[in-house]
C-alpha cells in the first residue's frame, strides 16, 4: 500500500510522544529529526521536507503545546494539520462548467495511465454528476491507444469519438467537440497522446489541442511509483499548459508516496483524483485531511461511510437489521453481504480506513484470502434455496454433492457450516443483549 514506509515511521514516532504529560525542546527536535528521515525516505522533495519540519518544530514548541494538559496529543494534532497543509488542505472540488459541455483534457507521459484514468472519470461523473459523457481519443502515436479507450468505453457504454490514426490529433478534437455538441453529450474528456519524456513536439501539439477545446479542466496523470520525477514532470508541464489539477495513479501500489506529498508544495498544483486499483470504480477524489489521518494511522471514516453509502444497498440494509433482531438471517442473506461488501473494494483497504485498527495484534500482517471468499460463494450457490434457509438438513449425502457442485472438499463445507451456525449462535446472544438495553446493536463485520 502507498505510503506504508512513510506511515509506519511515523506512526512509531508519534508513539513515543503521544501519551506524555511533559514534552520538552529535545523530546520536539528528536521527533522532528525522524520525522524529517522518514520525509526523505519516502522520496519527498527536500525543499518540501525542510519547510515542513521547520513549520512543525516552531509549532510544537509554542506555549500552547508544551504548557498544555495533553502536550503529547498537541504535538500530534500539529502534525496532523501541517501533513494535511502539505498535501493542499481542503479538497480541492471539480470545476464543472455552468454552461455545458464540461472539457476535461488529460495530459501526460507515456505509460502513467492517462486512458484509463479518463475512463474512470468518465464513470466517476456520470454517477455523482448525472452527465452524459463522451471520450475523445487523441492518441494517434501508440498504437492500441485508440482500441484501448474504445474497449473502456464499451465496458462503460460510454462512447468514443475516433477516426483513426492518420488525421492530426488537433483535428480529431476539434470535430469530436462538434459531434459531442450535436449529440447533446455534456461532458467531453479527450485522451492525449505522451511521451516518454517531455518535448517541444508534444507541448507544441498539446498547446494546439487546448486552444481548439478551451478545457475547463487540464489534468496532468502521473504515476505514483515515479517518485520524485513526478514533480519535475508536474512542473514542466504546469509551465506550459498552466493545469487545474493532478490525478496521481497507482497510489494503491508499492510506492512511497513522497510525489503525493510533494507535487501541491512545489507546483501549486492540487491533486484531484488518486487511482487506487484497477477497477473502472477505484479513482477517488484526493481528501488530503483523510490521507493525513490514514498516514499517522487515524483511520478515515469519512471515506469509509461514503463507499458504503455508494456501495450497499439501503432498502436491503434495513431489511438485514430486522433479520439479524429476529435471528432470521440465512445462508442467502450471508451471500449477499459478502458481495455488498466486496463492491465496496478490496477489504484490506476497508479494515485500513478503520480507525486504530493499526494497533490490533497481527493486523499489519493480516491480509484477506480473496480465494477463501470465493470458495464460501461457490459453497453457497451450490445449495438448494431450502438448505440456504435450513442448513441443519444438510446430511452427509447432500454435503458430498455441494462439495462437487462448489470445486471443493466436505471438510470446506463443514467449515463453512460451523462458522455460520457458531456466527448465528453469537449473533442471537448478542441480539438478546441490544434489545434489553432498547438500542441498535453497531453494524457486524458482513453488514
């Protein structure tokens, strides 16, 4: 995960401060020193971490901090609130034009992920916005360039404006801006061709296509494994097309993140989305507050509560409480958690949003068995709807033909079955317990 490094240095750091009822010059300048390692590990600017660690020490040292109750809490919370200044404060919103069509220009090196993130956008703003996208493809020099954003915009019946790869990349936007007009589609993303390095042909090109589409947004993609070259590349190409905003790919990988924590500081340039898997759904718009909480371990709820809302199903969340107050709940109904919760992504991410969930025994090295997911499934779909209500009528014979309909073993099986009754058994107790106390039990894991 991104950041991982980053966070566990400072999260170990912070540690050592948070509980202490008397915090001195040296305890601030000692946690400052290895905030300032942990920084440049993780590949942020120089420049950026001096400033930073600076801002921090002048803050922690202040009277209010070191003269207050909780001196080892005040020291965190600056440095909560100068990581979330780093990385741009407030979320910084997408600009929607207030007479359409919206333009968003994707812009780019090679191989950072500039299709797909415009097809993920696309997606994005369809849901939250209610438009009516349409993709231009403006990549004449990569050969699947073009199949590719079409392919996209199939699996997201999104059209795709083309015309091959023998007309001029200027002419190509200009008459897909005409056709999209004509179509009544009021949101137009047009994917660009890169480079594997910045040149004068490209910026000269890209130059060319802004002045025929007149964006309302001009997004640099950058790949988060980059590091510090991200920002170098930020920086060139702010210089020359003045961007609106970045969407950092692949923050969802083995990267050390310092690119997210630099590019705002040094460009001025804020970062609007973060590509956080492969999927169409997994762009999210860059909370930098929420990152903050995330790296010094806080959790983020916020996010956490959004992907549910987005994700699960409130008519049948209701319904489930009553089946869960009235121990009605089946092996059907266990089905449909498990793919409610899977929308959500993937539930290594969903435990990482929790708040202190970092201090659990073994949850650093916990990771969910995907495959054992699947199996469960398979077990379930290979039941009579009358063994999914009554799983006590399943007899040896009938396990046997579950295993073999499922791709698994009876000893899978019988697993599956203990775990459901053990969880019903747990469930009815606990349910007893709610209702003396005339309140609603908190949400089980698969709610």
């Amino acid at each position: 995960m991104a950041f991982e490094s980053l966070s566990d240095r400072l999260q170990a750091t912070m540690k050592k401060i948070r509980g202490r009822g008397k915090v001195s010059e040296a305890d601030v300048k000692e946690m400052t020193r290895e905030i300032r390692l942990a920084l440049l590990e993780a590949d942020v600017n120089f420049k950026v971490v001096k400033s930073f660690v600076k801002r921090v020490q002048e803050r922690a040292v202040g009277q209010e901090v070191l003269k207050s109750l909780t001196p080892g809490q005040q020291v965190i919370k600056v440095v909560q609130e100068e990581l979330t200044d780093l990385m741009g404060g407030e979320q910084t919103k997408l600009n929607l034009a207030l007479k359409p069509p919206t333009v968003l220009l994707f812009v780019g090196l090679q191989g950072a992920g500039k299709t797909t993130s415009a097809a993920k956008l696309a997606n994005y703003i369809r849901k939250t916005h209610n438009k009516k996208p349409m993709m231009i493809a403006a990549d004449i020099y990569r050969p699947a360039a073009i199949k590719q954003l079409q392919t996209l915009g199939g699996q997201l019946n999104i059209p795709v404006f083309s015309l091959g790869d023998q007309i001029s990349p200027v002419e190509i936007v200009r008459q897909g801006m005409e056709q999209a007009k004509a179509d009544h589609h009021d949101l137009i993303l047009i994917d660009t061709a890169g480079r594997l390095h910045i040149d004068e042909a490209l910026m000269d090109e890209l130059d060319q296509i802004k002045s025929v589409s007149h964006p309302d947004e001009i997004f640099l993609v950058v790949d988060a494994m980059t590091g510090q070259d991200a920002v170098n590349v930020a920086t060139s190409f702010n210089e020359r097309l003045d961007l609106t905003g970045v969407i950092m790919t692949k923050l969802d990988g083995d990267t050390r993140g310092g690119a997210a924590l630099s590019i705002r500081s040094v460009t001025g340039t804020p970062i609007k989305f973060v590509g956080m898997g492969e999927k169409m759904d997994a762009l999210e718009p860059f909370h930098p507050d929420r990152m903050a909480s995330r790296i010094l371990g806080m959790g983020d709820v916020l996010s956490l509560i959004e992907k549910a809302q987005a994700n699960i199903d409130e008519e049948k969340a209701r319904d489930m409480q009553q089946k869960l107050l009235s121990v009605s709940f089946t092996l059907d109904d266990f089905l449909d958690q498990i793919g409610q919760i899977r929308n959500m992504g993937p539930l290594e991410d969903l435990l990482a949003m929790m708040p202190g969930a970092n201090k659990f025994k073994g949850m650093k090295n916990m990771q969910i068995d995907e495959k054992k997911i699947g199996q469960t499934e398979a077990i379930i779909r290979s039941m009579t709807s009358q063994e999914k209500t009554d799983p006590d009528m399943i007899n040896a014979s009938r396990k046997k033909r579950i295993a073999l309909g499922s791709g698994t073993s009876v000893a899978d099986v019988n697993r599956l079955l203990k775990q459901f009754k053990d969880m019903k058994k747990m469930m009815k107790q606990f349910m007893g317990k709610a209702k003396g106390k005339k309140r609603n039990p908190f949400n089980l894991p698969f709610m």
